[in-house]
C-alpha cells in the first residue's frame, strides 16, 4: 500500500499543475456523479442549509465540491515533492498581521478552521511559514494510508496530538506560544460536546476550543485556506479574545460564536465546504 502511494505521489509530481487538477476533478466527478458517494446527504444538507439557492444552484455547488475534494486527493499526494517555488507560487497570505499580533501575547494562538478548501494542506504547510504548529487529529483506520499520511505531514514539521485526552497536550504547545489548530466542524456524540446552532438546526460541536482558550488565555483566531482556482487564499480573520470564565454558559456562547464564524465562512463560499460531512448527525434526544 505505502509503495502504491509513493508511486501514484512519483505519476502526480511529475505531470504539469494544470493537468494534475484536471485529474483530481475528473476524480472527483466520478465520485460524485458516477459512484455518488453520500452525493444524496450533500444534497439534503445543502437544501436545508442553503434554501434561498435554487435548484440549478444547489447542483453546481455539488458539483464543484466534488471538484475539490478531488483536488485536493492530487495536491496532498503531489506534496511530497514539491519544492518552496511551489508554495511561493500558489499559496497567499491575506491578513497575516492578525496572527502576528496574537501570537505576540505570548500564549501562544488557537486557530479555529474546517472543512474548506484544501483544509489539510493549511495544517501542514503551517510549520513551513514559521508557524510551529500542533493540530488535534484522529488517525487514518487503514493503518498504512495513515502512517504515509502523517510522515508526509511530519516532513514539514506538523506536531499532532490525539483527539481524546489530549487537553494538556494542547496547554503545553500554547505556553510555548505555538499554535493549536482545531476543526471545529466535526460532529460529536452527545456525551462529548455541546448543542449550538449550525445554519438553523442544533449541531452538536466540541466545548473544547472555548474551554482551551478560557484556561490558557489564548485568542482563537480563524483561518482558512481558499482555493482560487490552481491557487490557495490562506484567509485570517481578527481574533477573538478568550471567554472570561469557564462556566457551562460561557463555554456554549463562545461555541457558538465560533460556530457562526465557520457559517458565515460556507454561506460566502458553499463550494468550498464538504457537505458530505454529516455534520447534524446527533440530535438533542428530545428531538
């Protein structure tokens, strides 16, 4: 399997930009029009998500969805080989003095993003523009498409912790005035997070980001990477400062502040989102 992998990275490097993407979306149509996988979930969720889109809307927007998770399958197999010409070239930073001024605090900053654009390139290149970086990640099931995965991660300095039982790891990395990188789209079981609302409907969303930043002091700045046709936006957004206590009401009305943010993000560009993701999978039991 890691041999396989190696050689489709060796076939993908090789091939000019432009062609290479061109694949990834030829990948991703076949995925989303031939195999349709979770094609009839995006839909719904989009529908209910996004109701003022019509009909012919809602379609390009899968459709260029599905364009991008392809693209973005070809990028990350490409990045083993790909040199600092390649990220002076496509990728840009907009609004760096955000995460400068933040990290100037020196408790270290917590960067809220999801599931956008190429959200995994975001995590790994930010070690390689000077960021030391820690990201709360769950591993791969199939054990040697992870194990590729996070070598190539690590490769660039990428530092990861466990999703679970990982809350003083993080407090570590941010009294070192690093980053923690937290996806905060994710849905959780009732037990482990925390009711907000996520365009109209309860999404049950971890606690865990307000929690950090209420015991480390540390801002929660939002970042997100943007595709912009063969080209990356790496998107910072002004912080937002830590809740002032750690109670449980405090805790669920910065979630959702930061939950809104991530909304306001997908309503501006909904092709960008990946909404296969179920992401209202659990319910209030009431419901």
């Amino acid at each position: 399997m890691i041999w396989a992998l190696r050689t489709i990275s060796r076939f993908l490097a090789m091939l000019p930009l432009r062609w290479a993407l061109a694949l990834g979306r030829c990948m991703g149509w076949v995925f989303g029009s031939v195999i349709r996988y979770h094609r009839r979930e995006a839909e719904e969720a989009l529908a209910r998500s996004l109701p003022e889109l019509s009909a012919e809307e809602r379609r390009r927007v899968i459709r260029r969805m599905y364009a991008n998770l392809g693209m973005n399958l070809v990028e990350i197999l490409r990045l083993p080989h790909a040199d600092e010409a390649y990220f002076d070239q496509y990728v840009t930073r907009e609004n760096e003095e955000h995460l400068r001024k933040a990290l100037a605090g020196g408790k270290g900053v917590l960067v809220l993003t999801a599931h956008m654009g190429n959200w995994d390139l975001l995590c790994t290149l930010a070690p390689h523009f000077n960021y030391p970086t820690t990201i709360i990640t769950k591993e791969i099931k199939n054990k040697a498409l992870n194990e590729y995965w996070m070598t190539t991660r690590a490769r660039f300095g990428l530092k990861f912790v466990p999703a679970h039982n990982s809350f003083r790891l993080c407090l570590a990395a941010l009294r070192r005035n690093e980053i923690v990188g937290v996806i905060l789209d994710q849905n959780m079981i009732d037990t482990e997070g925390i009711f907000v609302d996520f365009f109209g409907r309860p999404a049950c969303t971890t606690p865990g980001l307000a929690y950090l930043s209420a015991q480390s002091g540390a801002p929660v700045v939002p970042v997100y990477m943007l595709r912009e046709g063969g080209r990356h936006v790496i998107r910072i957004l002004p912080p937002v400062l830590p809740p002032p206590d750690r109670k449980p009401e405090t805790i669920r009305v910065f979630t959702q502040q930061y939950t809104r943010l991530i909304e306001d993000m997908i309503r501006a560009h909904p092709a960008q989102w990946t909404w296969i993701h179920r992401r209202w999978r659990t319910q209030p039991r009431s419901l």
